[in-house]
C-alpha cells in the first residue's frame, strides 16, 4: 500500500523535486539560512532589531502587514505574544500569532508561530560582532500546511516567496544602514 502511494505521488510530483523521500511519507521540514553583513555597531543593530515594530518596516508591502494586539515595552522579551494579519496567498488574510521563545542580548532571539499560515514555523535571529559591523544570520525551519500538497506548494511558490521576502530586508537593511 505504502509503495503504491508513493508511485502515486511520485506521478503527481517527480522524485527530482525531492518531496516524497524513500523513508516517510510525512511532510518535509524546510530550512532556509540567510546572513547579511551591516556596517553598524552591535548595539545598534540589537536596538533595531529587538524592537517588534520594525518588523513592519522589513516587510514587503504586497504582505500588508498589520499588528493586531499591543505590543508592551520597547524590546522583544521570552514569552511576548504578536498577532498580526498577512497577505502570503492571492492578497487572502490570514491571521498569525507568534511568540519569541528566547532572548539573549545582543546575541540571538527565537520566534515560533503558535497560529498561523506554516504548519511549523521556527526563526532563529543571531547576531555576532565582526569587524567593521555585524553578521546578522537568520535560520528558519518550516513546514507548509497540507501534507505533500503543501510540499508542493513549497516547491511551486512558497519557497520562492521566502526568498523575495528576505531579499526585500536585505535591501531595506542596506538603504536603512548603508556602507560607510
């Protein structure tokens, strides 16, 4: 039965795409890793982005994000709750709730979806000192919605999505802190 499901799928999407694996039929867990250097302090760069607000700054526009709670106090701290709405798909809302997890200043915070568009959503947002600025390194571990519909989904659209979203911020990051 297992076999014959996987030939089933391996009709709908061919195995050179890599969603449906000899092992599990579950869906896949994605990662994406991305680093930027930025010509400014440790202290600077900490102080911008611990600040939940500036999310919206490092958004697309096309994702119309909007925060719906309050956020309390100037930085992110364990245990902080934002709810916001998103434009991901077709323009359609979506509501997304995440929590940061971990803090360690000036060294790295965590935030997890609680509700929202991923099945699964885990960003690690680190930060070292180097010389002449800061190495920013974002980790995402992801999982889409759906099973291997949702595998699909990655392949076609989301992943790419990913990408573009995490281009903008670099240029964002670039025009608000350029090179010196």
């Amino acid at each position: 039965m297992l076999i014959q499901l996987k030939s089933i799928l391996n009709f709908i999407q061919p195995p050179s795409l890599g969603l449906v694996n000899s092992t599990s039929l579950t869906m896949s867990v994605y990662s994406l890793k991305k680093t930027q250097f930025i010509p400014i302090s440790l202290d600077a760069a900490w102080d911008f982005f611990s600040h939940p607000k500036n999310l919206a700054v490092m958004t697309p526009e096309y994702l119309n994000l909007k925060f719906t709670n309050e956020l309390y106090g100037d930085e992110m701290y364990p245990g902080q709750v934002m709810t916001y709405n998103v434009r991901p798909v077709l323009g359609i809302p979506m509501f997304w709730m995440t929590e940061i997890t971990h803090v360690m200043p000036k060294k790295y915070f965590v935030d997890e979806q609680r509700f929202g568009p991923y099945a699964m959503w885990h960003h690690q947002h680190h930060f070292e000192e180097v010389e002449g600025g800061v190495l920013m390194t974002d980790l995402i571990h992801y999982k889409a919605p759906l099973g291997f519909l949702g595998d699909i989904a990655v392949a076609l659209f989301i992943k790419k999505q990913l990408e573009g979203i995490f281009e903008f911020r670099k240029k964002k990051v670039e025009e608000l802190f350029p090179k010196k």
